[in-house]
C-alpha cells in the first residue's frame, strides 16, 4: 500500500526543474560571462602609442539574456549587470561598464569572469586617462585594477604613471614585483629599463631593453634606442666622474686640468645665471657628460651645427677648449640647463617649440637682444610653422631648423613680454600634467592656434 503523500510525477516533475534551474546558472554563469576579457593589443605595439583595441568579449544572444530574466537571484543579476557592463565597454562607456561590473562582482564575488572583465575595463580606462595626461584619475583607476588580480599589463601601465608622475622609485618597485612572477614580460623589461636610463645606469638600461627585445618586444625607436646606448656604454666606459656643488661631470681623463675647471667655473656660472632669470634652475646634482668633440658627433649622432645636446643628461664637447671660449660655454650651458629645467618641470612633455624657445630665451644676458635676427629671419621664410614644428628641432635641416628656432624664440618671447616668466614657467609645468594644448588654454586663458596665428 502506498503512503500519503505528493504524487511521484509531481516530485520527478519538480527534480526535473530544479535540475533545470540550476544547470541554467550554471550555463549562464559559464557561458553569458564573456569567457575571453578585454584585453590591451599584442606586444607588438609601441606601449606609448597603444590604441585602445575593441573589447574581445564574447558575443552574448538575446535569448541568453532572456533565459537570465526566468531564473531568480544574486547569480543571475550579476551575470545581468556583468552583461551590461559588457556592451557598455563595446561603447567604450567605461564609466558605465566599471559601474555595471563593480556591481555584478558585488553580487558574485566569488566569479573570476566578473573580475576579470571589471579589470580589464579599470585598464582601459585607466590607459585612456592616461594618455589624455589626467595622470591623478588613470592612478586611481590602475591601483583598483591592480588590487582585482595580478595582471602584467596592469602593473606595467601603473607603473608608467607613477613614472610619469616623477615617482621612478615606486614605478621600479611594481615592475621588479611583478617580474618576479612574469619574469620574462617584455613591458615590465621596457619599463625598468626606462627607469634605468632616467637614474642614469646606461648598462643596465642597455641590458633590460635587450631582454625586453628577446622576450619579442619589437617596437618602433627600440632597436635606435639599444644602438644609442650601445655607443654611450663603449665611448664612456672607461670614464670618471668629478663633482661639483650642483654638478656630476662624466668625462674622460684630461691632459689639462684647466679644462675641467673651465667647464665646472661655466656650469655654476650658467646656474647662478637661471636663478637670476628664472628664479628657479633643474634640480641638482645635473648629470653632464663630456666627449672628445669626435665622441660627442659619433655617440650622439647630432647634427655637426649642434653645440650639445639634451637627453636627460647634458651632452658636450669640449675638445680644445682654451679660456676664450668661456662666454661660448657658459651660453651653451645655459641653453642645456634650461632644457633639463623645463624637461624635468613638464616631466618631458613640453612640446619642442616650449624647449627651444625658452632654452634660446634664457641664454642671454637681455632676453629679447635676438629679436630683430629672428623677426628678419621668419619674414624671409615661407611654410614654416609654430604649429607644424616637430618635436625635436634637431631632426631638421640646418637652414629650417635655423628658422624653426627662430619662430619658437619669438613665440617664447611674445609670452614672456605678455604674461611673465613666471606664468610661463606654470604653463611649462602644467604641460606635466595634461595635454599641452589644453596646458596653454588653462595657463592663458587662449587658444594656442590663434596664438600662433598671430606671431
């Protein structure tokens, strides 16, 4: 005899569903989440100039999403809010998709998809902000990034800002960190060699952009930049250092002491000389390496009118010097000094016409006695203009290049005569921290195209 109770064809009935229900959740937990992330392009391209590719999510069916709406509970509304989150980064609408993600981990924290997309979007956010020099935003958006999971490429780009932001320190630990577990990432090996290079280890920066290279890094300027190095190691590296009060000088042993000491006598003359017309100069000891006058052509590959250069240390050459040439080198000191002010100001993101017009600015004793040279020489020239200048002056013939200089004096010079040295200076350091275009409009309250319309 069969006991009271519900019907067997009922309970099979309710098994069968509730089987059903929960291999739905499983289904659209496994399935409706985007199973491949948003991810940053291939290592092939330059980590400057990444172009933020579309979302590889996976496509998710209307009919996914509907089947979500029959079955009930935190699970399934997180997979609702991840799918949101989803089209919302096919839009790049990061704000909404980071909303939207943030809100689906909540409900599932447990989903590694959910996190992973959510670090994802926190990256390309982060990336873009980034790029668009809101330095203080792409922080806080690659520090939650970074606090999801571990990611190479996360920790690569926070890095880069903390670098950017001047923190070298900060941005070498991360990247050592994490090459601890990604050892051969060519991104992490980039970085730190750039770290390298900032604080002036040419070897070991040499060393991390081979490795990085090897490990398939294959950007543009990577392999000019590892043959650059190459020539400084060999041409330096059996060279000394002297100190001054504000100078470390790198150079090879004199058969004159006077030499030196007409180097290091101009260099402190030529600061003193930028406190008086700046009131401030680049943060002491400056780095200054000394060549042979043979050397510095062949190591820096210079243009033979170049009378020294500036790549984050101070390029010059000094063969034959005798004591007649001390206003010659202190006027060039000057323009050096002035360089490694506004690169380190700007953290190197000054445009090309801001550095050369006030580095010919600030090597006079009267500013503005090269005016009439350089008003005479841009009313003889055609098709030159501020706004088409490149970034280094030095990549132009002697001729433009004579005139490209001359236009970015007068442009410095026309600021200066309206706004101050000081305001200018302040436009110099906001070009650290947004784009240089938006940096002058804030800086003077106009349009930088119609400035230089004007000139």
């Amino acid at each position: 005899m069969r006991k009271a109770g519900l019907p067997r064809a009922p309970i099979a009935r309710a098994v069968l569903l509730g089987f059903a229900a929960g291999a739905a959740i499983l289904w659209l937990l496994g399935i409706v989440l985007p199973r491949a992330p948003w991810r940053l392009p291939p290592a092939a391209s330059h980590p400057e100039l990444l172009a933020l590719a579309t979302p590889a999510f996976d496509v998710v069916a209307a009919a996914q999403n509907d089947l979500a709406d029959a079955v009930s509970g935190p699970a399934v509304a997180a997979v609702q809010h991840n799918n949101a989150g989803v089209a919302a980064a096919r839009e790049r609408d990061w704000a909404r998709a980071a909303e939207q993600l943030r809100e689906a981990l909540g409900l599932d924290p447990q989903s590694e998809a959910i996190r992973r997309n959510l670090q994802q979007v926190l990256l390309a956010w982060g990336v873009e902000q980034l790029r668009a020099g809101k330095r203080s935003a792409a922080e806080g958006l690659l520090a939650e990034a970074s606090q999801l999971r571990r990611d190479a490429d996360v920790d690569y780009w926070l890095g880069k800002c903390r670098l950017q932001q001047g923190n070298r320190l900060e941005a070498e630990r991360i990247w050592q960190q994490a090459l601890e577990q990604f050892p051969e990432h060519p991104y992490l090996l980039f970085g730190l060699g750039e770290a390298a290079e900032q604080r002036d280890d040419r070897v070991q920066a040499l060393d991390y952009f081979l490795r990085a290279r090897k490990a398939g890094l294959n950007v543009p300027g990577l392999d000019e930049k590892i043959e650059r190095l190459g020539r400084e190691v060999d041409a330096e590296w059996e060279y000394t250092i002297s100190r001054s009060a504000r100078f470390d000088f790198r150079h090879p042993a004199f058969d004159r002491r006077e030499v030196l000491d007409l180097v290091v006598a101009s260099f402190e003359a030529a600061y003193d000389h930028l406190l008086a017309t700046f009131g401030v100069g680049p943060t002491a000891p400056v780095r200054v390496v000394l060549y042979p006058s043979a050397d510095f052509y062949a190591v820096t590959r210079s243009p033979d009118w170049a009378g020294g250069a500036y790549s984050g240390r101070i390029q010059l050459p000094v063969g034959g010097l005798v004591e007649t040439d001390r206003d010659q080198l202190e006027r060039v000191a000057r323009h050096e000094l002035v360089h490694a002010l506004v690169s380190e100001w700007s953290r190197g993101q000054a445009p090309g016409w801001l550095q050369e017009g006030l580095a010919m600015w600030g090597e006079r004793n009267r500013p503005d006695e090269r005016r009439s040279w350089a008003e005479t020489l841009v009313s003889q020239a055609h098709g030159v203009s501020l706004e088409r200048l490149p970034q280094s002056l030095a990549t132009l013939e002697q001729a433009q290049a004579e005139v490209a200089y001359a236009l970015s004096y007068l442009a410095v010079l026309s600021l200066v005569e309206r706004y101050g040295i000081h305001r200018v200076l302040s436009f110099v350091q906001a070009t650290g921290e947004q784009p240089w275009r938006n940096a002058f409009a804030s800086s003077f309250g106009s349009n930088f195209e119609e400035f230089a319309g004007d000139l």
